[in-house]
C-alpha cells in the first residue's frame, strides 16, 4: 500500500512538475489542478507536494547536479526526461530515506510509463553514473 501511494505521488509529481515545465504557471495552481482532478487518496499527498515544491523550489540545483551525467545539453532533454531526472535529483539528494536503487528502479518505471520509447535507458545511464557522485555513502 505503502509503495504504491508513494509511486502514485512520484507519478502526479511527475505531471505537475511537466506541467509547471510547459506552462510557467505558479506551482500553487498547478498542485491545485492535479488534486482536484484525481482521486488523492490512494496517493501520499506528504511526499507529493515535497517533491513537487522542493523540485520547482531547487530548480537551478538540480539541473547543475545532473547536468555533468546526462552526456548531452540540459535543453536537449525531452520535457518528461527533464522531469523525470529533477524529481530523482531532488529525491538522490534531499530524500536519504529513500534508497539510491527505489529512487533509479521508480525513475525508469515513470520514463516507461509517460517517456518516450527509449528514455527509460537514457534515465537508467545517467543515474547510474549521478548515484555514484550524488550517493557515494551508499555505494
């Protein structure tokens, strides 16, 4: 249950911070839009809004922390791929209750879903690579 409610706020985290992304509009309006047009409860609403607030909140952080692993210009990412890899940058960083591989294995399971054929490897490559700079404790 526990799982699920926590994939279940990485996953509107992920459209709310795609949203945000696209549209520019204040994060406030884009949490209220998502809440209000899904079923919230089955999802953990605690770790949605830290992720989705501490990803909009450290934006420039994190793109500076990921940008050295991705192998290709921060503009040149897919909207979904740059989503993905804020929230895993915020969670490798600011979630240390949260196990390097959840935050990689729930990373590739949200690129599959909402990203792009191939994305799920690009995710997987440079996550690998971040874990072992952004994790180095826990290797």
């Amino acid at each position: 249950m526990k799982v699920s409610a926590r994939h279940k706020a990485r996953e509107l985290a992920l459209q709310g911070i795609y949203s945000w992304q696209m549209s520019k509009n204040d994060i406030a309006q884009v949490e209220l839009a998502l809440a209000t047009s899904n079923d919230m409860q089955k999802v953990d609403m605690v770790y949605f809004q830290a992720i989705l607030r501490g990803v909009v909140e450290n934006v420039e952080t994190l793109d500076t922390k990921i940008k050295p692993y991705l192998g290709r210009l921060p503009e040149e990412l897919d909207p979904i791929e740059k989503a993905v890899l804020r929230i895993a940058t915020y969670e490798l960083t600011e979630r240390m209750d949260v196990p390097y591989r959840v935050i990689i294995n729930e990373s590739i399971e949200l690129a599959k879903s909402f990203g792009a054929e191939e994305s799920h490897k690009f995710i997987n490559g440079a996550l690998d690579k971040a874990v072992k700079t952004l994790r180095q404790h826990e290797r």
